[in-house]
C-alpha cells in the first residue's frame, strides 16, 4: 500500500516539475521577444542630429582615433571655409 502511494506521490511530482519547466519555457520565450523589443527601442534612439561648423570634441576624438591627424584636418578645412 506504502508502495502505491510513493509511485503516486513520484508521478505528482513529475507531473509539477514537468509543468513547472513548460512555464520556464514560456517565460524564456517572453523574455527573450521582450529583449529584441527593447533592442530595437535603444538602437533606434541612438541617432543624433546637431548643426555646426565643426564635430563635437568626442567626434573629433573618433576621427583621430580612426586616421591620426584627422581632426587637425577637418580644423583646417573649416579655417579655411570661414575665410572664403
């Protein structure tokens, strides 16, 4: 009798933890759309629009990382536009 009630005790519980894991699954897989929403979201918001003669300081620290002696070219360039 003690046996039955331990094979049905072992099925309940297999039966929970075979529930329990579908609901991780739904719960990754919510998860997991949520994250590609909110990806696009920041990626979307990353451009920046600005109007000025020259790059901001952090640009012109981009460019002279990509080609040294970039920045003191556009500085140039922009020296000489002001004097036409």
């Amino acid at each position: 009798m003690e046996n039955k009630n331990t094979d049905k005790q072992l099925q309940e519980i297999q039966q929970e933890i075979e529930e329990v894991h579908s609901d991780v699954e739904v719960i990754d897989k919510r998860l997991d759309d949520e994250l590609d929403r909110y990806e696009q979201v920041i990626e979307y918001h990353k451009m920046t629009m600005r109007s000025a003669p020259l790059p901001s300081a952090e640009e012109l620290e981009h460019y002279e990382k990509i080609q040294p002696g970039m920045a003191k070219e556009i500085l140039e360039m922009a020296k000489m536009q002001q004097d036409h």
